[in-house]
C-alpha cells in the first residue's frame, strides 16, 4: 500500500500529462493525415492560447475568457493555415515545411516581445486547480479531470468523423488528396475544418495543461507540441486512437522514468521510442501502409 | 562586351580573393578593439563560421534533399570536442572545478606548442598551437562525423519528415548526454568551458570557412554531387539509374556532418566558452532560415545569407530592441522587437520570395556583371545592398 | 532454345493486401529480342516492370537475369494467409536486390510518368546514370585527382555521344524539364543507356507521340538494340508499334497472362481482342 | 506582382538596416561619459535581468551626471539585451564594446559573463559583474570585477542554515546545462553532507514544466529541505507543484528566488519558502521610498519589474554598481576604460547593500548573506537572519 501511495503520483501526472498531450497529438496527426505537413507551429499556438488566456484572465471572469481563448486560438490556427500554408499547396513538401517552421519562429518571438521574455502566470481556474486527495496522494483536480475529458473529447469526434459528411469528406481527402478533389470535395473547406478541430482540441488541452503546469513561456509550446507528435506517430499517423493511445503511453512512461531518478532521459526517451518506432513499425501502432505509386 | 575568358574569370577570383583577405588582415591591425567597425569583424568572424553550417546543411537539405534537423547537435559535438582537448592543463582545475579537473590531463594546442617551442621558440609555439587547433577541429569534424554515420544508420531510412524529426529528436539526445552529470568528468556536464585556445586574428575563421566551402563546391560539381542532386529530385529514378540510395544519402548526411562539427569548433573559438545549452532547436532553425533566405541549392545563397543573418540579428536590428532606430523611437520598441521584425522578414521572404536570395544559381562574374547592368538601367535605390553582397560574393571561392 | 536467355520471370504474384495486381506472370526475354507486353489499363504491366526492377518485392515468385537470381520471394508474415496466388511453396528462398543493384547488373528501365531529374541540365541527367560505375572515391572525385578527371571526361564523351544520337546535343545545357514531351521521352531513353545496360524496360515510349514520331522511336529502338548489343521488354499501347517491331508479346489482363506469341498470333487471338473490346466499352 | 512588393519590402529594409548600421552618429554637445549595462532582458534570466537594469536605471536617475577630472560628464547607459545565451552574449558584448562605453555593469546569470569576459578584456574594457556567483567569472580575468558574493559562500550558508533548523535530508534539485543551480547544488551537498546530512540529487531538462515527479521523488526519499537554486521560470512551477501536492517540507533557494514572481506564486499558499540573498527591503529607507515611487510613477519599469514595487535584491545591487562605477570613473580621472581598469581594485563604495571592498581576484569581500522567508499570506518577504559563515 505504501508502495502504492508513494508511486502513485507518478502514475497520476503520467495520466494527466498524456491526455493533455493527445489534446495537441490529434491536431498534429489530422494535419498530417490530410496534409503531409508536420504543423511545427501547433505546439506554438497552443503556448499563445496560454498566454491569451493570461491575459484575458487579468480583466474578464474566467468563465468568459475560456470561449474566448477557445475562439480565438480556433482562428489563429485558421488564420495561419490560410496565410502561411494554402499558398504553398501546390509547393514542394521541404518548402511548407519550412514555412511551418517558420511560422513556430515568428509565434515564439512575437511572444517574447509581449511577454517581455517573463513567466507568465497562468490564472487560477478555480474548480480545476482545486487540491484534491486520492488514496492519499495530493493533486489538482485537473489531473482527474483530464483523461476524463480527453476520452469524451475523443469519443465526439471519432462519431463526427465516422458518421457526419465533413467526417467522410475529411477520411476521403486522407486517402487520396488529388482523387477527392476530382469528386468534388471542397478541399480548402476540409483542411479548414482540420483546423478548426485541431486548434480547438489545442486550446482545451492548453486550458488543461497550464492549469496544472502554471508557467507560460515562449518556449512552453515546444517540447509539448514535440512529444505530441511523437505520440501521434506512434500511435500511427492519421489515426485519432492512435494518437490518444500514442500519448497516455509517452505520459505515463515519462513520468515513470522521472519515479526511477532517471529524469535526464526523460525527454530523450521520447525520441528513442520514436526512432525505434519508425525502425520496428514505420506506420506505428494503428497506422496503414502507403505504397508510393511509381 | 568584354566577355571573360575562363583563365581570366579565375585570375580575377584569386585576385579578388587576395585583395579581400589583405582588407581584413589589415583592417584587424588598424581598427582598434573600441572601435565601431570592430563589429563588422565580429560580423565576419561569426557569418563565416555560420556560413559553413548554413553549406552544410544545404549540402543536406538543398542538394540531397534529405531534411534533416539535426545541425545543431553535431554543432555541439565539434565544439565540445574542440573546447575538451585544448584546455591547457593548468586551466583544467579551475574549468572542472565540479569534477576534479576532470578525466582528460592533457592539451592537444598546448602540448605541441610547448613542444615545437623548445626547438623553434614563440614562433614554434604559435606554430604548434595552430597546427593542435587544425589538428583538433579535424578531430571534431571527423568524431561528429562518426557520432552522424551512427545516427544515420537507422535514421536514414526514413521518409523526409519524419527523418526531419528523428534528427531532432537525436539533438535533443545529445544534448541532454552532454549535460549529463555522469559524464561530467569529460563534458563538464552544466558548467561550461573556458580558456581553451582560440585564434588570434578574424583571417582563421575567414579561410578555414573558406577551404570547408571550397571543398563542398568542389564536392557539389563532382559525380558525387550530381548523384547527390539526383536523389533530392527523384529518389525512384535515381535508384533506378543505379546510384545506391542508402549509401549516398549516408555519404552526404556523414560529410555534412563533418563540417557542421568543425563548424561547431570554429564557433567554439569564435565564442572563447562553450555551453551546450544554446545548441537547442531554435539553432538548427536559425541555420535553416539561413539556408532558405540565401535560396535552397544555393552555396553562394547560403554564405551571403549567413552574413546576412548575423549582421541583421547581431548588429543592424539592435537599434529595435533598444527604442531608438533609424532615429525613430517609439515605445513598442523594446527587448524583443527586434526578432519579430526579423520574424516577419524571414515568412516574407518563405511566402512570397521563396527562391530566396539566389535560388538554386551560382555567383559568377558574368551574372555579377548583368547584375549591376540591371541596376543602372533602372532600378536604383539597390545600389547600398548590391555593394553588400558584392563584398560577400568576393569570399565565394571558385 | 537457340537464343541465349536474357531474362527469365517466373511465376511472378504481386498482391497488395488483398488485391492481385500481378498473377502469376512467367515470361522470357533472349539476347537481341524486342519484346512487347500489353495489356488494358491497369492489368498490371508496370507493376511487372517494377518487379523486375526490383522496385517491388513480389509477393511470390523468381527473376533470373542471365541465368542469375536477381528476385525471389515468397509470401510471408500476414500475406501467408492472405496470399491467392498459385505455386504457393515453390519458392523458399528470399532475394530482393535493391533497384540500383539491379541496374548495376544490367537491367536499365525508363518511366511510364516520365521521371527526369528535374533541377538538373539534359547533359547532368545522363551523366548521373553512369555514376554508378565510377571508381575514383569521394576525395579523389572533389579533389579532381588524375584518375578522377580521366573518368570525368570519359563520362563527358559518352554522354555526348547519347545525347548526339537522340539528337538532344542543342538542348545540352538546358533543363531536363523545359524540353518538349517527345524529347522527355528520348532523354529518358538516353539516360537508361547510359547505364551500358544489358536489357532495356522501355515503359509506354510512344506514349503522347503522334503517328510519325511513334514511327520514328520504332526505328530508334531498332537502332539502339542493334547498336548496343541489347534486348528491349517494352509496355506499349500503340498497336502499330508493338506489331511493327516486337518479335513476340505477352499480353496481360487483370494481372494474368492471357496469351503469348508473334504478332500475327495475338492480333488472331480471341481472348485478346474480348480483353481489349471490354475496356473500349 | 506581389513577389516584387516583396522584394522591394525587403530591399528598403535591408537598405535602411544599412543606413543604420553605418549612421551612428548621437555625439551631443555635453561631454558624455558612456556605461555599458550588460544584461539578458529575454530568455531564461530574462526576468532577474531587467530588475538588475532597473537598479541601474534608477541609479541613473538619481544621479545622471558625473565629475571626471574637473568636468561634468552627463552619464549615458547603453543597454544591450545579452538573450541569456552565451552564443548571443559573445557579439552582443562586442557590440557593448564598440559602442565606447567606458565601464561595464553585469550580467545576471554567470554563465553569460564568463562567455564575454574574453571579449571584454580583449578590448580592455573593466566590467564589474552584479549578481553573477561563479567563481569563474573573475577568475583568470583581470578586467571582471564582481560586487556581490560567490557560489561557494552561498551554499556552504544555505546548508548551515538548513541544517541548523534541523534538517537532515536535503533533496537537490538543479537543471540542466545550467551553471548556476549546478554550482550551488554541488556547493551546498558538499556543506551539508560535510555537516552530517544526506542529499538526493536529480537533474531536470531545459523547457521542463512537470515537477510533480520531482516533489513526489522528494518525498519518497523522505527528505526534509527541498532544495532547488534555479530560475524563476521554473522556480514557479515548483511552488506551484509542491503547493498541489503537499510537499511538507521548507523550499530552500538562493537570489534568484528573491522575486516578485516567487511572491506571486507562493501567495496564498501555505508553503515555507528560505532564501538567501544581497538585501533586504527596510535596509535602506530612502533607496526604498525612492526606488519604489521610480518604479510605480512608470509603466515599463513596472512591468519590467513583474508587476509591482516590490524591490528585489538584485535592483539594490544595480543601484550599487552603478555608484561604484561613477566612484571608479571619478578615481580615473577619465573616461579612458584603461584607466579605469588601472583604478577599479582600489575602489570602495559604502552601498544599500553593505560596503564594497574588492578583494582576491576582483571579488568584493563579503562574509554575510540575508535569510529572508516569504510571507505567503501577503505575499512580501520577511527578514529572518543574518548569516554569516564561520
């Protein structure tokens, strides 16, 4: 039991860190799936929803600021796809690519000047930051919110994807981009809805991970926004399970690295699981094969 | 007309090149430390050093078409390995002061200075000292080399971006091994490293940058370089031709690598300390945007670019983040400002400029000469930029 | 058999997941023969040169170049299940060369959606195809040693000559892709040659020509078998070309061999012509 | 079309960069005597490094005029942002030191003014260093001077202080590639392991934010003291982690928790937070009154300050700093940084924060650090002791 009780926090914060990881994951492996791009600024958005939320925070009542927040990150994430992204369709892959990274570059400096370079505090949400005991170990109640959350977040759009006509539009430009173009699928609508859902799915998990992490920094978007998309290859890249699994199993196998005093691999661990992932199976856990056509 | 004959083209290139490296061997004994042009030197000194990267990475990802991420880790190894065995011992106390002076109790620089100045006095200590540095930044390119043909034994086999993230995925490991307290003994693992020998005169860097890029040029318009081209434009056909995809891409990922670590060496000296915390992402990035404002496929693109970079975000664009630029001031200029704007200049360039500043061309001296035709028959207000990179096409060695 | 085999496909199945695309294809290819395979689209022609060319794994089945196992492959892991196929077990060893190797042996192919290296000059274009064979290391090719530059200007000659023959010598220096379809092709067809192969896969070269060109590449082709000593498997679909100059052809359907023979043969055969009304419907 | 908009976008741009770059011309009619002040504003001391500045600053205010050899010189401070990089740092010094400053005050973070050091002394320009503690700033550097005291002194005074309050089992927490914290954790183990305790030590990575794993591994191990010398950054996520999940035990740190920002985050909870640190509010009124009506009477200062007056030790040291370096400047005689350099040891200055004497390798001698602990229900700091080291 004491075992327990003492491990148990591990197990906890790998819980909650994972669902808030697949929040990011699934925008990076819907992009991916219908793109080809790895969006590098996803991650990034996510800190600027942080910050926004600080923001907003410091002069409306929470409850007001997190549609907001939610808005606002859903037309950021719009904004960019248009802007940085649609005019470079018919652009070689390395060259939207760059353009991502690009963008990640510009988010993260024009949040430096803002913020002036200084941690910003993340408002307290009252219910979700809220301590609370289970068998013993103290935590925020977002940590038990979280999976909860993320589940039901996932449970939703698996049925809009499975059984909505965007959901089939958006599995058949997955498929094949150029072929569903010819069968009259809005493709521009497609990718935009891609990024509605991502950028939403990214400002919640936003709200939910700096509640529990308070600190917002430009950086703060990075290392997330990474180890999301490692979890999205993972798990298989174009598949939402896949990712929400890919996700709680890089939460949870991080924070138990860091219960073994191994902190310093922690990050490197990620990144050892993708290598060894592409090695063993290129198209991860839930992921289907591609034959490059010749 | 005076068309240039080939002999006189290269004439004129040695020449230029050597009027060129005089400029600043004299420059560096006339201008005093306090001076502010002394910045055009650091300019020099740091665009070189990040100029062979920028090469580097564009013999990667411009003409191998393998998008790789992974630049600053090898950065990190070369300096790292360049700052670890130059430490002269009786620094190394001091430098270590965590680990006991450390593992390593030896000088590569200061044993051979020491050494050929018992026979040949200052001058064979300086002799010796330039010969350990050569010595070692060859070492770190070819350790660097040997840490990426490792890497790029799985990694290699990716597809483009997920090779992108693997790679780095792989500079965040190293990194995180560096800083590693067990390999504090070596590494110095948080603290940095100091004192170790460094060059004297901004000439080093100049023309060791030079000679790396010479070689990649080389490298570039020899079979290899073709084979390397053919890949980057159609992995398929260019198998089907026979050329050995793995064993070319490894090729072009080890040589890359090599001059990202002597890269890294040279930024080692450049800075007189290394930390391995700045050798994050955001570096690879910055190298990257170097690459794609010179134009991907460009080695005159990619040493314009650097200079380019390091003059604009070390010098020029200071006046933002202070509050007073171009005689402009105005409170939103504060810390920060300044990278914005470099922010937004750089999506410009990807969005609407993507070929960047030379595309996939080369300098030569008759593109240099329709050049300035083009400007004095029309546009004008190019003229202050034109001289800019003219002096940077000066260092392109042919 | 009189005529010294070249290349020998035997009982080749290639399935993607549950689909067939190529079903059990055996065919034979003899020194100087040009041989003709056709077939409606998607019957699995290029597939079959994509096998040969090591591009593909097949799922079940052999290829001999000269007498030499170059291919070979049986259904493994989930395709043990899943596999249709026939001669499920004749084949226990498991050989894929990659494509390079496979060229290196002498086995050249040109492509169906041209495939010209498109940020590169004509003239680089075939230079690349004899990379293969150069023998001077890295060093010695940056460096411009001796033996290197020697290998430099033998490539340069050759690759003269190629281009001289298709008549691209003006076009030297431009882009591979500013030139006109009609000279893409030959490009391509030059670049196959300049990897000295000993058979050509020639996929859809008429393709796009008109009437007079198309019968300007028969001639070509012609030339180039008996110039260079070679054997050519060609997927084309301009009947005229195919009966003016193929000494036997194979004919495929949904991927299965529906019948061989010479021309005057399958332009007779019944099953050819229902495979061929069926898709003119 | 729009590509040439672009181009010519760029090319103004570049074109007026150059202008600027060349035009460097704000030679005024006063005698201007120029100091550089060397500090991150961005990165991850971003936050210490402007409270530094503002010292400097106010201190400018109070006294923007100086008397070199017979004349008055209107004081000018050039401030580079240094980006708390040592790659960046490099050629922003360069930049300190082609601009003719004559002295040069900071940086906040070690690590950075080790990596300029070269360049400053290469140009023969005297820095004195505020609040950086590694001892190797100064060592083997004739031209780096430091007013404040080391690493070693700091931590070997935390572990007294902690194992005088009865604590036996320190966990340490520093992070990676970072100097500073690695310094004084190895300090501080080294002390209090020599005292009789037991240390846990572990390491987290750069952009770490999940510090619950280090608080629960703290109390696993049945530690008593957490101790954790890092950055603010992350110095708020750990109070905020520790408040989350109960750690039970005090949080000991050095300066550079002695920020608003560690006030903000403790506020509220019921956390026992130690530091040490240069200076404690009350230890001179006029400086408080002064420094606290500067920053609030201006936006900028207040939000470079996080938001409100409270003054942090390392804005009393910048004012310090730049007293000494008007003293120094007066002792010289001139403007000359040579000159200056040839002075600066012998130069006193009885400060807010205790009298500057520069000792062995240009290290002002100091033997006593302030213990303060913050009040967590209003959110100040609250003066403990004085600790000295015996």
């Amino acid at each position: 039991m004491n075992f327990f009780v003492e491990n148990l926090p591990y197990i906890l914060a790998g819980i909650s860190v994972g669902g808030q990881y697949a929040l990011i994951a699934i925008g990076y492996t819907m992009v991916y799936g219908i793109l080809r791009l790895i969006n590098f600024a996803h991650g990034d958005m996510f800190m600027v929803a942080g910050l926004v939320m600080v923001y907003l925070a410091a002069s409306l009542p929470v409850y007001i600021a997190i549609p907001i927040v939610i808005v606002f990150t859903v037309v950021l994430g719009c904004t960019i796809e248009v802007v940085a992204y649609r005019p470079l369709r018919s652009a070689p892959r390395m060259s939207i690519m760059i353009s991502a990274i690009g963008v990640s570059y510009l988010l993260q400096n024009t949040a430096l000047y803002v913020t002036g370079g200084l941690t910003q505090t993340y408002p307290t949400i009252p219910w979700l930051a809220k301590t609370v005991t289970v068998f013993g170990a103290h935590t925020k109640m977002v940590t038990l919110i979280t999976p909860v959350l993320t589940i039901a977040l996932v449970i939703a759009l698996v049925i809009l994807i499975k059984y909505t006509k965007i959901g089939m539009a958006m599995r058949a430009v997955s498929r094949d981009f150029e072929t569903s173009q010819l069968m009259g699928i809005d493709i521009n609508r497609v990718i935009t809805v891609t990024f509605i859902i991502g950028s939403f799915l990214a400002a919640i998990g936003s709200i939910l991970y700096f509640s529990n992490y308070t600190g917002v920094m430009p950086t703060s978007g990075s290392m997330p926004g990474l180890k999301a998309f490692v979890a999205a290859v993972f798990g298989g890249i174009g598949s939402i399970p896949g990712a929400v699994i890919g996700a709680f199993i890089i939460g949870i196998c991080e924070n138990i690295i860091k219960g073994m005093e191994l902190t310093v691999f922690s990050n490197a661990f990620t990144f050892v699981l993708l290598i060894i992932i592409l090695m063993v199976k290129p198209t991860g856990l839930f992921g289907e094969k591609n034959i490059d056509k010749v | 007309m005076t068309e240039l004959t080939k002999r006189n083209k290269s004439i004129l290139s040695v020449i230029v090149c050597a009027v060129f490296l005089a400029a600043v061997y004299i420059g560096d004994m006339l201008v005093p430390p306090t001076s502010g042009m002394r910045m055009l030197f650091t300019v020099l000194e740091k665009g070189s050093v990040y100029a062979l990267v920028a090469v580097s990475m564009n013999l990667l990802n411009g003409f191998t078409g393998l998008f790789s991420l992974g630049q600053a880790g090898f950065m990190l190894i070369g300096a790292y390995i360049y700052a670890i065995f130059s430490i002269p011992t009786a620094m190394r106390d001091s430098v270590y002061q965590y680990f006991e002076g450390g593992l390593i109790k030896f000088s590569v620089t200061e044993n051979l200075g020491n050494a050929l100045g018992t026979v040949m006095g200052d001058f064979g200590v300086m002799l010796g000292e330039h010969i350990g540095m050569i010595f070692l930044m060859l070492c770190a390119g070819i350790l660097t080399a040997g840490v990426a043909a490792l890497i790029g034994l799985p990694v290699l086999r990716l597809k483009s971006d997920y090779l992108a993230i693997a790679t780095l995925g792989f500079a965040e490991i190293l990194r995180a091994f560096f800083q590693w307290k067990a390999a504090g003994p070596i590494t110095n693992s948080s603290n940095l490293l100091r004192s170790y020998t460094t060059y004297e005169t901004p000439l080093f860097p100049v023309i060791a940058a030079g000679l790396c890029i010479a070689f990649i040029v080389l490298l570039i318009n020899s079979s290899y370089g073709r084979a390397f081209k053919a890949i980057r434009d159609d992995e398929i056909a260019a198998e089907a031709m026979g050329v050995n995809l793995f064993k070319h891409k490894q090729m072009s990922f080890i040589i890359s690598s090599f001059f990202a670590g002597l890269g890294g060496a040279l930024l080692a000296m450049f800075q007189s300390s290394v930390a391995s915390t700045p050798f994050t992402s955001n570096m690879t990035y910055e190298i990257l945007l170097i690459v794609v404002i010179g134009g991907i496929g460009s080695v005159t693109g990619s040493i314009i670019g650097a200079y380019l970079f390091v003059a604009c975000s070390e010098w020029w664009l200071r006046g933002l983040d202070s509050g007073a630029f171009l005689g402009i001031s105005a409170g939103f200029m504060r810390p920060g400002f300044r990278k914005v704007v470099f922010a937004v200049i750089i999506m410009c360039i990807v969005l609407f400029y993507s070929r960047g500043i030379m595309g996939n061309k080369e300098f030569s001296w008759e593109g240099l000469v329709g050049f300035f035709k083009r400007i004095f028959s029309g546009k004008k207000k190019t003229s202050e930029k034109n001289h800019k990179t003219n002096t940077d096409k000066e260092k392109e060695a042919r | 058999m009189s005529k010294e085999n070249v290349l020998r496909v035997s009982d080749i199945t290639m399935q993607f997941g549950g689909v067939v695309a190529v079903d059990d294809l055996s065919l034979e290819v003899n020194k100087g023969e040009i041989i003709g395979l056709i077939g409606p689209n998607g019957a699995g022609k290029t597939t079959a040169f994509n096998v040969i060319t090591g591009v593909y794994a097949p799922t079940n089945g052999a290829v001999e170049l000269n007498g030499e196992i170059i291919v070979e492959n049986c259904p493994q892991g989930k395709m043990k299940t899943l596999y249709k196929g026939k001669n499920n077990g004749k084949y226990k060893d498991v050989k894929v060369l990659t494509p390079d190797k496979i060229t290196k042996l002498g086995v050249a192919r040109t492509f169906q959606n041209i495939r010209l290296f498109k940020g590169m000059s004509v003239f680089e274009n075939v230079l690349v195809a004899m990379h293969m064979n150069l023998e001077s290391g890295v060093f010695g090719a940056a460096f411009r040693s001796g033996k290197a530059k020697a290998e430099e200007t033998a490539m340069r000659e050759e690759a003269m000559r190629l281009l001289k023959m298709f008549g691209l010598e003006k076009n030297k220096d431009d882009l591979a892709t500013s030139l006109p379809y009609g000279k893409q092709r030959h490009l391509e067809i030059a670049r196959a040659l300049a990897t000295k192969p000993k058979l050509l896969l020639l996929d859809e070269p008429a393709a796009g020509m008109n009437p007079q060109e198309s019968a300007e590449l028969m001639h070509l082709v012609e030339k180039i078998r008996d110039e260079f000593d070679l054997s050519v498997l060609m997927i084309e679909h301009h009947m005229q070309v195919v009966m003016g100059i193929c000494e036997r052809i194979y004919v495929l359907d949904y991927g299965a061999l529906i019948a061989q023979g010479n021309p005057e043969e399958i332009q007779n055969n019944p099953r050819v012509i229902e495979a061929y009304l069926g898709v003119d419907e | 079309m729009k590509k040439k908009l672009a181009l010519l976008l760029v090319l103004v741009m570049l074109f007026t960069l150059f202008a600027a770059g060349c035009g460097n011309t704000d030679e005024g009619g006063d005698k201007v005597v120029k100091i550089g002040v060397f500090e991150p504003a961005t990165g991850d001391n971003g936050a210490g490094g402007k409270q530094e500045t503002l010292g400097v600053q106010y201190a400018n205010s109070v006294q923007p005029t100086v008397e070199i050899g017979g004349e008055t010189y209107t004081v000018k401070l050039e401030i580079v942002d240094n980006e708390s990089s040592p790659e960046k740092g490099v050629s922003a010094a360069q930049n300190l030191v082609t601009s003719g400053v004559s002295i040069i005050l900071g940086t906040y973070g070690s690590g950075v003014a080790i990596a300029a050091g070269k360049t400053f002394s290469d140009a023969g320009v005297p820095a004195v260093g505020i609040t950086c503690t590694n001892p190797q700033v100064t060592l083997g550097n004739d031209f780096y001077y430091r007013i404040c005291f080391l690493d070693p002194f700091q931590g070997t005074v935390l572990a007294n202080y902690a194992w005088e309050q009865g604590h036996t089992k320190a966990y340490c927490l520093n992070k990676m590639g970072d100097d500073y914290s690695a310094g004084l954790v190895n300090y501080f183990s080294k002390a209090f392991e020599e005292l009789g305790g037991k240390v846990v030590k572990e390491e987290f990575e750069q952009g770490n934010a999940d510090f619950a794993a280090n608080i629960a591994t703290a109390k696993k191990n049945g530690c008593d003291v957490f101790f954790a010398p890092v950055s603010t950054e992350a110095a708020a996520l750990i109070i905020d982690q520790a408040d989350a999940q109960k750690i039970g035990m005090p949080l000991l740190a050095a300066d550079t928790w002695d920020s608003n920002v560690i006030l903000g985050a403790a506020k509220g909870t019921d956390l026992e937070i130690v530091v040490t640190t240069f200076y404690q509010e009350g230890g001179d009124e006029t400086f408080d009154k002064g420094v606290k009506a500067w920053i609030e009477g201006d936006s900028t200062n207040l939000a470079n300050n996080g938001g409100n007056s409270e003054i942090a030790a390392v804005t009393a040291m910048g004012y310090d700093a730049y007293f000494l370096a008007l003293e120094a400047l007066k002792a010289a005689g001139s403007t000359d940084p040579a000159k200056v350099q040839e002075v600066l040891s012998g130069v006193t200055y009885e400060g807010v924060c205790g009298k500057i004497v520069f000792g062995e390798n240009g290290d002002a001698v100091r033997d006593m650090a302030v213990v303060k602990k913050c009040n967590t229900t209003d959110g100040v700091w609250e003066f403990v002791s004085n600790q000295y080291v015996k």
